[in-house]
C-alpha cells in the first residue's frame, strides 16, 4: 500500500509532483476533484496505482476516489494515445453521417472509442459540437481538423499519423 | 421548539417546525409508501415514493425530506400523487430482476411489497436491462446488483455509520451501480463483513453466503458427529422470523428447533462466553498489574478485527488475544469434549448459529484451529437458522421448550449479555472485581449501568476491589475510529476498551432477523432486542462468569487456570496487518 509500494509501477518523478499537489489540497474541502484533474494531467490517465495514492494522501477511501473518477467523463481510466481524435457528433455532423466515419474509425484501428490502440498511437473519442459545423462530418486529430469527410477518407488520414 | 400549522389530506394538526412531511403524516396516522428512506441512515430523497403534492409547489415533493412550515398544505393521495408513484415503480421494475419466487428475499422485501401496495400489475416499460456479474468471493457476503435499486442505504451504512467505505455510487446514469473501487470483489477490499449492508437492504441485492446445504449435508452424514452452539443475541431475534414481537426471547424454542432439525448436540455459546472472561479477564489483570499493554480492547467481534487489522495495524498489540467465544467452544469441543465423550475430533463438525456475518469469515481464518481442525466449521446466521426451521416445517411458534445439553449447557447471565452493547465490558468486571477483593459482591453490586445504553461512546471510571479501572465502549466502527484516533492524538486514555462493529453490538448484527424501513425507522431494534438480553440475564441463577461450575470444572479437569499453557493454545489467537488493497488482484 501507500505512495513507496507504488514507486515500482509510477515513474518517481511523476509521483513527488503528484505527491506535492495533495500536500498543497489535503485539508480543503471539496479539493478531490481539483487533486485528479492535475493527477489525470500528470498521469493522462488514472490507473488503480495513481487513485491510491490520491486516496490515501487525501484521506479519502478509494471506493469514493473511483465513484468520482466513473462519474465525469472528463476523468480517464485507460491511457490515452499520442494522437487524441475527436469525432464531432453534433447535430449537423451526425446527420451529415458521422457516425459512418467514427464506425469507419473504428474498423481500421480495431479498438473502440474510449479505447486506445496497443502502441499507445491512438485514442478516438466522440465530442460535442466544435461550432464547425459547416465542415460537417468533422473529426480533430489533437489540433488538426478535418472537414466534410467520408468514410474513406479516415484510412489515409490516420497513414499521416503513422510514420 | 416552535410549533406551525398544517393540513395533511384536510386533517389540521400541529407539529415542530421543520418535521418532515413523511413524520408529520405519521403522526396523523396517514401512511406515505417509502423505499429508499430509512431514518437516520439514508434520508435522500432519491427514490420519489413518497412523493406528495404540496399547495403552491410546482413539482410534487419527497416527504421524507420536506421539512414542514406554517401553513402548510398536503395531499398524500391524490389521482396525480398516486399516478407518480406507479409509474416510479414501473420504471424501477423495469430494471429489476424480477425472479422473486427464488429470491432471498421473497415475503420480506420493501420492493414486492410497495408493489403488491399499489397494485402493480403489468411493467408497461420494456427497456433495455442492466446486467451484473455476481461477486460471491467473500465467506460472509453475496453482491446480486441485478436486484438493487440503487438506494444507497448500503453505501451509507458503509460509508457514515461504519466508515469502512468500501461501497460507493459508481458511473453516472443508466449505468450507475452500486459497486466497490475498480469493482474489486468485496473479499479483497477492506470490508470487515459486518453485514450491516445486508440489514439495511430492502431487496435481494445483498445476502450473506449461504451455509445451509453444507450443513444438512452433515447433520445427513452419519459418519459425523454434529453439534451447534447458538450466540447470546440469536434468541433475541429467531422470533420475529415467526412473527412473533419484537423483543421476544423464545430460547426454549430455539433449542428444541435445534434439536428437531437433527443436531447431535446442542450448546450455548453463553458458557464459552463465560470461559472468554476467565480468560480475557485474567488478561486485563495480569497486564494492569505488570505493566503491560494497555488499553485492553476486547476481541470477540469478528468485525472489529478485520477493521483493527486493516486499519489500525498499532493497535494489534492492545487486542486481548483471547479467541471469540464461539470459537474458543469449538476448540475446548475438539479437544477436551471429544477426548472426554471419546469421540473423534475428525468426524465432529462445529456449527454456530450467530448473529453476525463477520464470523463466517473469521471461522475460515487457519490459525483457529486448536485440534489441527477448523475450531468451527460452519456459521449460520439468525436467519439461516430461521430459514432452515422452515423447510424442516417445524411449527416454531408452538413448540415446547426445552434445554440445552450437558455437560457444559449451563451458562451465566453474564455469557447472555455479550449480546449487547457493553456487555464483554460488564461481564468482565463482575469476575475480575469479585476476584480482586477476593468476595463474592451481592447481586446489587454487579450491574454495571453505565456500560449499558445505546449511546455510541461510553465512558466510565469504575472502581473494583480498590482498583480504578478506565473503561470505554464503543458500538459502531464509526465510533470506535473516533476512540482509537483520540488515543493515537494523545487526547485519551483508557485501561480497558470494549469494541462492536455494529452499532448496538450484536443484538443488531448483521446476520440477524431483517427488519423493514417501515419498523426500524421508528422501532429501536437496538432497544427492544437489549431489554431481552438483559431480562434473560436477571433470570439466570448464576450471573458471574466464574461461579459457572461447568467453566469450574472445566480448569480443574483440563486447562488448570486462566491463562495457563494448555489454555493458551487451545483458546488464545494471533492478529496480522491487513493491506486494504492489495495490489495484485
């Protein structure tokens, strides 16, 4: 258990920056939620090993800890890829067929979203509306964005991102 | 306290400012259908049963949590008011599983009988349904999501009366459940398996694992010898199984129920809670008078245990390394009896009948095992038993009583009254302050008052032989946290601790007779069921452990004095540091 037991699986340096932000928020109220964002920050993701030594620095059990973390979906449990892809579901993208593209997106990276691909390259994900609609069906690969696609544009899109 | 008007369904009444709507309209005699609410312990508003329409509100209002004002106007049974609660239902319905007939459950939960209540008869809603694996690795508790109704009584329970907190509200929306951190199964969680989730439930979707099968398989073998032994606070409870009223102490029954379902003996758990003083009892001197570990905290409760071991590791040393009394009884029944009635240890299986889920685990624990066998081989609850009474057709009601087998049946007062908060405490100090000033104090000298009571600290200094002991009891985990962190703070300090995990001590163990929102919210269980423990023990003959002359004989046959070599094998145990998550699973 605790923060020495985790230094095996979480980088150290990782985890005294961690470990610094719970000293800072250990006594406010309401400071948990704050506490994973810059752990998820830190981290990418919030593993079992990383909402332990949230849980125990801020005195909060660990069933509580993990009830916040499924509850926002801000809030990841697996890791996520290099290449973050954001398949706009909006209105208008979804009924200029996003769903085809996201499905397509789906086929070719063999995971799904919420998922993220085993060499940690890719992670799709479905979001709101991005206010782009008239390049309806849109999709973002971290800051790039891609406009009025079809689904058989996504298997050269992704090649750029492969070398 | 200021009072106000209001008018609940035309009755005009007075009540506190500030009641609820759901107490207000008790009051009036005027019943609002509940579900997630029980008092004191969950009180969310979540399920929107009792909903009622209040004059000038928008939306109709969860009683159980509107506070009343001046003025007030209520309808509890309006066409509108009766509507919403059905299709509340429905939709709760919607996503139950609905396998009643095999249901733990079945005939005493809240949700059939909300349902038969308002007439529920088709599910007009066919939506998808959540599905749920069952975890059912823990010796004590079985997980059955697919019957939870998303309450949250057990979370609070775990959470706010145990701070074991080891069940939350997880995921968001039509996927929210009721699970543990990273859905670890409960058995590699903290959990103290106190059950005080199953007795708070009100549907199927927590139970204790089962023992029965296992244990007619034994009573059928005719290869064994099988004896039970029941715990002080199961007579207590057995009753209400068979609608008798609470408070009821039917021990003559029970005993020959026992005997009518086949167990080759039956004892009472009582006499070895009498060995448990001498032992425990010589313990808390010798250490007084050598400088020993202090505070003393008692070790009969199985919960306490588990928590002490999980969370408070520094604390291992002040245990009393006694064993609990069931499990002390089954090893002096594998050693000593089994070599005086000449029977084979091998062949004899050990059942307790207990109040308690925590004891299913603590009789897996290896190291209670003084004959090289398990001290107890198999533990039912108060409602196992009952359960068992049933299907053996047995009339419980109208049975005659009986007694409980020699040679070691008899048991004092002071063995009964271990099933209640303060009671180890008591119980101790009537022997160790006979022994100190070295005469038998009258019977209006033993009854320790101020160790009674269901107040979740108490404190007392007490003065024995001369001697002034610092006591403290603590029922609830909740309460015993606040103990033991103000001894770690430095703020306290005490000679002698007397620790239960459920609040009340055993008499509202988690394993006995499940009562519904409906009852316990305005019953005290922890109450009725204590006032039988101790109107038994005014009517035992003996009432000091040490003047039980079975537990006499058995020193000058076997162990030879308290805390002697041969005693300290067969009923003494040893503690280990628990991880709360250990990380390879």
């Amino acid at each position: 258990m605790g923060s020495s037991s985790c230094s095996c699986s979480v980088a150290d340096e990782k985890l005294l920056k961690l470990q610094k932000i719970i000293e800072e928020n250990r006594n406010k109220k309401g400071a948990l939620i704050h506490v994973l964002h810059e752990a998820q920050t830190i981290y990418g993701y919030l593993p079992i090993e990383v909402q332990k030594v949230v849980a125990e620095g801020m005195g909060v059990p660990l069933a509580e800890v993990y009830g916040v973390v499924t509850f926002y979906a801000q809030f990841s449990l697996k890791p996520k890829g290099q290449y973050k892809i954001s398949v706009c579901l909006g209105t208008a993208c979804y009924v200029k067929g996003a769903n085809l593209v996201l499905q397509k997106l789906d086929e070719e990276l063999g995971i799904s979203v919420g998922d993220c691909t085993n060499e940690l390259r890719f992670s799709p994900e479905s979001c709101r509306c991005i206010v782009a609609c008239g390049l309806a069906p849109v999709i973002t690969i971290n800051e790039d964005v891609y406009g009025r696609l079809s689904p058989n544009d996504v298997p050269n899109i992704l090649a750029k991102y492969k070398e | 306290m200021k009072m106000v008007n209001i008018t609940i369904d035309g009755i005009n009444m007075q009540v506190p400012e500030g009641t609820t709507i759901l107490e207000a309209a008790r009051q009036a005699n005027i019943r609002i259908p509940t579900l997630c609410f029980l008092k004191d312990i969950n009180e969310i508003g979540a399920c929107r049963m009792c909903v009622v329409e209040v004059k000038g509100a928008r939306a109709l209002q969860a009683a159980c949590v509107y506070p009343v004002a001046e003025g007030l106007e209520i309808k509890t049974n309006s066409d509108k008011v009766r509507r919403a609660r059905k299709v509340t239902l429905e939709l709760i319905l919607s996503n139950h599983d609905r396998e009643c007939l095999t249901c733990v459950r079945s005939n005493n939960c809240e949700l059939q009988k909300l349902s038969k209540e308002l007439n529920i008869r088709d599910i007009r809603y066919k939506g998808e349904q959540t599905e749920h694996d069952i975890d059912d690795l823990s010796l004590s508790i079985v997980r059955n999501n697919n019957k939870c109704i998303l309450c949250r009584r057990c979370v609070s329970v775990c959470q706010n009366v145990q701070t074991v907190s080891v069940l939350e509200t997880v995921n968001r929306g039509f996927n929210t459940k009721i699970g543990t951190a990273f859905d670890i199964p409960l058995a590699n969680t903290p959990c103290v398996n106190c059950g005080q989730c199953i007795a708070v439930c009100p549907v199927g979707a927590i139970y204790e694992k089962s023992d029965i099968e296992k244990v007619w398989d034994a009573i059928n073998d005719p290869d064994k010898y099988v004896v039970v032994q029941t715990a002080p606070a199961v007579r207590v409870s057995i009753g209400e199984a068979f609608g008798m009223p609470l408070g009821s102490r039917p021990t003559g029954k029970m005993v020959t129920a026992l005997k009518m379902l086949g167990f080759d003996k039956v004892f009472d758990t009582d006499t070895a809670a009498d060995l448990t003083i001498m032992e425990e009892g010589t313990e808390l001197m010798h250490r007084i008078q050598n400088g020993g570990k202090l505070p003393l905290i008692t070790s009969c409760c199985p919960g306490w245990i588990k928590f002490c071991e999980h969370n408070y590791p520094d604390f291992l040393d002040n245990l009393s390394t006694c064993k609990s009394p069931h499990e002390m009884f089954g090893a002096v029944l594998k050693t000593y009896y089994a070599k005086k009635m000449n029977i084979d240890p091998a062949k004899m299986v050990v059942v307790s009948i207990m109040p308690c889920t925590a004891k299913k685990f603590e009789a897996g624990r290896p190291e209670l095992s003084a004959a090289g066998y398990p001290d107890v081989e198999y533990v039912l609850t108060t409602r196992e038993l009952a359960q068992m009474i049933d299907e053996a057709g047995i009339d419980f009601v109208n049975l005659e009583d009986s007694t409980f087998d020699d040679p070691i049946g008899e048991a004092s007062g002071a063995g009964v009254i271990f099933g209640a908060t303060g009671g180890v405490m008591e119980a101790a100090l009537r022997t160790v302050a006979d022994i100190l000033s070295g005469e038998s104090l009258p019977v209006e000298k033993i009854e320790y008052t101020e160790v009674r009571g269901v107040e979740g600290i108490k404190e007392a200094q007490i003065e024995v032989g001369g001697k002034v002991i610092r006591a403290c009891v603590a029922h609830g985990l909740g309460n015993a946290r606040e103990v033991l962190d103000r001894i770690r703070a430095g703020e306290a300090e005490y000679d002698f601790i007397e620790i239960m995990a459920c609040p009340g001590g055993c008499v509202n163990g988690g394993g006995q007779i499940i009562q519904p929102s409906e009852v316990r919210s305005w019953i005290d269980l922890i109450v009725e069921r204590t006032k039988a423990i101790y109107a038994e023990d005014r009517s035992m003959p003996i009432r000091k452990s040490h003047e039980n002359p079975y537990i006499k004989k058995l020193y000058d046959e076997y162990y030879g004095e308290p805390g002697s070599e041969k005693a300290h094998h067969d009923l003494h145990t040893t503690y280990q540091q628990r991880a709360n998550y250990p990380l390879d699973n």
